[in-house]
C-alpha cells in the first residue's frame, strides 16, 4: 500500500472551498491509504484554537508548515503569503516524500505544483495535479500577465513539462479541460492523463426547505420578498460589478431584494458602493457571520441563485457553490461566458439562466422575469435538485479518485 502524499494551502479545518473539498475526499481515500497532507499556516480566526503543528484527524496525518499570515486581500500581502509558505511546504516535502509515494498536489496557491514537480524529479514519485484555478491564465485575464510578459511566458513553458510529467491531470469541467489541453498539453503527451471529476453537492445537509419559515428571511424580514441570493466568494475573478449596478437599476422594485452573503477582496468595494447609492433593496453580509453549518439555511433564503463572473474566466475556474445551489432547489442565474460549465450545465439541465459578464441590462430583464414568473422558477428549482442527486454527488466524486488510483495499482477493491 502506498502513502498518499498531499500538497495544498487549506486542509481541515478551513471551510473555504478548496479545504472543505480536499479534506473530504482525503479523509474517504485514508479508508484505503495512509494519507499526510502538508498544508499552510491556519486562518487567523483559528489561531486561538489548539490545532497543533502535526495533527491527526479522521486518519489523516496533517503537517501544518511555517509561513506569513498578511492580509490576502492585498496583492502584496498575497504574494508574500504564496512565496514563504511555499518555501516551507517545499523544505517539508523534500524531507517527506519518498519515491513510493503518490502525490497530490492543488494548484492553489499556483506555486505549488512547481514545487511538487522538483520534489517529484528529486525523489522519482509520481504526482497527480489537481486544477482548481488555471494559472497564469487567470492572471492574464485579471490584467496582471503585460506587466512581465517573459515570466508569464516562462510560467507557461514550465506547466508544458509540469503536465507532461504527471502521472494524472485531474479537472472541473469540460471547459477546463478543453483550455488544458489547448493550451498546455504537448504533442507527444498523453491525452487519456486528463480526467474530468466535477465536484460535488453536499446532499446529507444541503436540500430544499420551507421558505415560509426560512429563520433568515424572518430575521430581515424579506418573507413577502423576491430574494435574490449571491452566496460565496466576491473575490478578484467575480463580477459583481454587473450584480452592483442590477441592484442600482431595480431600487426601486420593492419587491425584489438582493441578499449577498459574501468574503473576499471584492466586499469593502460592494459595500462602499451600496452606502453611496443609499440602496435599501439589498442585505450584505459577511460570510463569516454565516457558519458552514448554517448553509442550507443561506442558501434557501434565496429565490434565484446567482453566481457572477468577470468575461474571459471559461476554463480557467469552475464554481462548486453551483451545486449547493442546485441541491437547494434553486434556479441558477449565471453571468457567464457560454462555454464555461456553469453555463452549459444550466443550459443542459434547464435550471436557469445564462447572462454574458458585464451584461447589465441583460442581467435586469432576467431578475425582472425570474421574478415574475414563480411557477417557471419552481420547476428550474425541482429539476436542479434531480440534477444534483443523481449527476453530482460526493460517491461519483469519490469514485472517481478511486479509478486513478486503482489505475495506479493502489486500490483495492
């Protein structure tokens, strides 16, 4: 039996995507493996609680490494982040990897799968990345790749022989896929290496729920409301610009409420933008005040979800709150560029609606129709739910990740 060896910045007990989704899947695989994660430094919310260095949970040894905690809202503060915990995630790697290892390794932060490559040349392991986030193309699409064209050039050389040197490239959604391979994979490199395992919906705590006597609706008094609900992350790569300014065109519909339940580097902006246009027609509140345990809750506070996106993001990342949303029961209305997967998914299943980013108008008629028309919200709702039962659940997930081990002769059934 092989040791299952994972590199990532978040692991239990973060709750942001990334860490909630790995430390699922690797508490399942440690049925079978034995499996270390080395990981970063804890949030600062945590940093008062005793979780020590080395840590075992649900069978899983957790190695918690050195590095700085700045603010990762500032690009700054960010950067320094990535670059010293990724230099003491790379001294610990090299003392602990071996070559019967398999290792996993997320490319968030984007730094990593660097280090894992060199640790894996070093030490003769192999590696299976997993893409969360497409870099540098992310970078390129936020603006920041002119500033150094010839590292943005050399960042992508390096992923040509990163790709081609792993065992496996695990993916989100066709559209990444499509990106991957476009753009990254060589000639001579073998096609069959990318996998597609979507995430998943959390259908044990996530489902549809009684809106009459939602506590969250209660308590804002949105009961006799149209709730349009933004839930997750407002960072960098979101277009809450064009949610903003929906909410500037529709204040005075009092009927419609905009609710959004959001962290990231984008919140200071939305709320300084909902104080200067004195909007009384949306509610924000940060994430942090709304506990993972009290998602299901949030999430059917709203009567259409909506997830935002800056244009160019096809490919480069795939939304996992959309399944959530779709476990609730709620129609999904998308500002998105049509080829992503959170679009095709929509389009496919008929839950919802497909907004071109930056497209405000477009996005204004849609909330206007949505909420006009309860019954057709009802039904996207009802077979969003059938869609995440039976497409998107955490044992095709799981089962996925078995295949590639398996594969690797790791696995037994």
């Amino acid at each position: 039996m092989y040791k299952l060896l994972v590199f990532t910045e978040l692991y239990y007990p973060e709750e942001t995507s990334t860490g909630y989704i790995l430390t699922n899947i690797f508490e399942i695989l440690a049925q079978n493996h034995q499996v270390e994660v080395i990981t970063s430094p804890l949030a600062d919310h945590f940093q008062n609680q005793d979780f020590l260095r080395k840590k075992v949970h649900n069978s899983v040894d957790i190695i918690r490494c050195g590095g700085s905690s700045l603010d990762k809202n500032l690009m700054l503060g960010r950067m320094i982040n990535i670059l010293t915990r990724t230099a003491s995630i790379f001294g610990e790697g090299l003392k602990r990897c071996v070559q019967e290892n398999v290792v996993f390794v997320v490319t968030n932060p984007p730094t990593l799968p660097f280090v894992v490559f060199l640790i894996a040349k070093l030490k003769g392991c192999q590696y299976i990345l997993i893409i969360h986030d497409v870099y540098p193309d992310v970078l390129d699409v936020l603006g920041y790749g002119k500033w150094l064209p010839g590292l943005n050039f050399l960042w992508r050389q390096v992923n040509q022989l990163i790709y081609k040197n792993a065992t496996n490239i695990v993916v989100l959604g066709r559209d990444m896929a499509q990106r991957i391979e476009q753009n990254y994979l060589t000639v001579d490199c073998d096609q069959k290496k990318l996998v597609c395992i979507h995430n998943w919906a959390e259908l044990e705590t996530v489902f549809p729920d009684d809106r009459a006597s939602n506590p969250l609706l209660r308590q804002l008094t949105l009961n006799d409301k149209f709730v349009v609900l933004y839930a997750g992350n407002l960072g960098r790569t979101h277009g809450v610009e064009v949610f903003a300014e929906a909410m500037r065109k529709l204040r005075d519909r009092d009927d419609i409420h905009f609710l959004t339940i959001a962290a990231g580097q984008k919140r200071p902006w939305l709320q300084q933008f909902i104080n200067e246009h004195s909007l009384s027609n949306t509610t924000l509140i940060p994430l942090e005040d709304r506990p993972r345990s009290e998602q299901n809750v949030s999430l059917n506070a709203g009567d259409v979800a909506i997830i935002s996106f800056i244009p160019g993001m096809a490919g480069i990342s795939v939304p996992s709150r959309m399944y959530n949303c779709m476990a609730a029961g709620k129609p999904i209305l998308a500002v998105a560029d049509t080829e992503s997967e959170l679009a095709q998914v929509i389009v496919e299943e008929d839950i919802g609606w497909v907004v071109t980013p930056e497209n405000v108008d477009g996005l204004v008629k849609t909330i206007e129709y949505a909420a006009s028309h309860p019954q057709v919200c009802a039904e996207m709702g009802q077979r969003a739910v059938v869609a995440a039962r039976s497409k998107y659940t955490f044992e095709q997930a799981i089962a996925g990740y078995r295949d590639l081990l398996k594969n690797l002769g790791t696995e037994h059934s």
